[in-house]
C-alpha cells in the first residue's frame, strides 16, 4: 500500500513518517528538499507520478500569533489553497482512504468541559477559519468520489520535542522561571502523537470504511497541577513557585500592554480555565485507545 504524507517535517508529520514507513510504502511531499516530492503546496498543484492509495493530509500552518494582514492570509494559502492545490492533484487518483489533520480550534471556544464534534464551528481566529474551510473541502471532495475519510480534531499534541505553549512551559521549568497560578486546578485535553499514528494506521488497514469526524484524547484530562508536577519530577526539579490568581490577573494586563512580556491576559486565562474535549466518538466508531500523557511523561525523557 501506497501513502502520500504532507507534513512529514513538522512536529506530528515526522512521528506519523515513523510510525508508517515500516509497513507500507511512504511518499512525503513539501517544501523540505528532504522530501520525496518536493512542492510548495500554497503556490503549486503537485504533479505525482506514483499511484496512491492512502492520502495523509497533516501539513498546515499553526503556532503563530499573525500581526498584519499578510500573516493573516498566510493561514489561508498554507491550510486552504494548499488542500485545493492537493486535492487536484489527486482528481485522478485511485484513492482509496483519506486522514486529514485538523485542531479543535475551530470550535473557537476558549473553555468548557467534554466538548464533542456537534458542537458548532464558531472559531474566528485566521487558524481556525482556515482549518474549517480546509475540512469543508476534504469532505467535500471525498463524498464525491466516494473515499472513506477520517477528520482528525486534535487538542495539545505531546511528544518528544513539543511546539508551542507546553515547549514553553517545559524551559521555564528547566529554568526554574515557571510560576504555579493558584492551585492549577483547570483541565486541559492533550493527546499522544504516537497514538494517534497507532489509530491512523489500524483505521488503514480496518476493511470497514468508517468515515467520520473525531476528537481525540488521552481520556483523562490532566490539571496543570498534574502536569506541572510531572514534568518537575522528570527535569529533576524540587520546587515550583505559585502565585495567587490576582497576581497573575495583574502580569496579564501587563503583558497586554508589552509585547515582550512572557505572558498576556489570553495565556492566562488559558492557564486557569478548564478546556477539555470529549472522545467518546472514536472510542466507540473507531476502537480509540491512548496512553495518559502524564504516564508518557513518567516513562519517558522530557526534551
């Protein structure tokens, strides 16, 4: 079996490449000169000479705050143009299965507790609306042709060498910088990229054409305290500072008003709100297994 992969540089795409390449037959396209088709998807509409039988669609942008218009639109050309660009180049391709790579942004809440995948689409931000449009277009374009599909909504994704917040918060508590607001109560959704490799690949292989969209999970939700504790044990730290919740409510106005402060009012209120997604769906449709990622933690190097 044949699988083109986007992606395959980035965080989550470099673990599904590992988690693929040694039972099937692994094509990965990019910008990346280290790919084997190399093409800018959000300018060109690639030209594949292979057959493919699995279309793995995990390249987008994320992880940046966009300041000016431009960086606005660049969410747009990387995460809708470049699905249309894909998508024509796969018209007259005999595919057989399609996984999409999507982020429960695009519910665009800030908190609430299991949330699941019939929850209106209300995100506005330039990430979440071009995530939502790039969801539109696989369904869209699968039920056409009749590919089995599978929409992937992700929440904090854990592995070595995270990105964004939890790769902040990982240094500031190697530097011994981190601040515990409160009792770190609030919840947060996070799930393993090597499971959800694990479910791509077993949905691959399933005879029965499941198609769907999914939230994904660990299943247990852990508090930041949970979390912090974790990843103190594991860096070999004895201690992490806490500061009342007024207190941090002041360091985030400040941080609104300086942008080079380390935190804002939204990292803040990120911190102390419990934000969490139900998996229930793919753990009945898809036979959905993870690990805690607290346990990940204990069993495993934190880079």
């Amino acid at each position: 079996m044949t699988i083109l992969l986007t992606g395959a540089s980035g965080f989550l795409g470099k673990i599904l490449q590992k988690t693929l390449s040694g039972t099937h037959h692994l094509i990965t396209i990019g910008r990346d000169t280290r790919n084997d088709i190399i093409c800018d998807l959000s300018k060109n509409i690639p030209s594949i000479d292979q057959d493919v039988d699995v279309l793995i669609h995990a390249a987008g942008k994320a992880h940046i705050y966009p300041k000016t218009e431009a960086e606005k639109e660049s969410f747009f050309d990387v995460n809708v143009t470049g699905t249309t660009h894909l998508l024509a180049a796969m018209d007259h391709k005999n595919i057989k299965k399609c996984v999409f790579i999507s982020s429960v942004s695009v519910y665009g809440l800030e908190k609430g507790d299991e949330i699941d995948e019939a929850t209106p689409l209300l995100g506005n931000t330039p990430y979440a609306k071009s995530k939502i449009q790039a969801e539109i277009l696989i369904k869209t374009w699968c039920t056409q042709k009749g590919v089995p599909y599978l929409i992937l909504r992700l929440p904090l994704v854990v592995g070595p060498d995270p990105l964004g917040n939890l790769a902040k918060m990982i240094k500031a508590i190697q530097k011994g910088t981190y601040v515990r607001i409160a009792r770190g109560n609030a919840k947060k959704s996070m799930v393993l990229a090597s499971d959800v490799g694990t479910l791509i690949m077993n949905w691959i292989k399933n005879p029965i054409n499941t198609s769907g969209i999914y939230n994904l999970t660990d299943g247990f939700h852990p508090t930041f305290y949970e979390l912090e504790e974790s990843l103190k044990v594991r860096l070999g730290k004895t201690w992490i500072p806490t500061i009342p919740s007024f207190v941090a409510t002041i360091l985030g106005k400040i941080g609104d008003r300086l942008s080079f402060f380390p935190v804002n009012t939204g990292t803040i209120h990120k911190i102390t709100h419990t934000f969490t997604f139900s998996d229930e769906k793919a753990r009945k449709e898809l036979g959905w297994t993870s690990e805690k990622v607290l346990d990940y933690y204990l069993n495993n190097k934190v880079e």
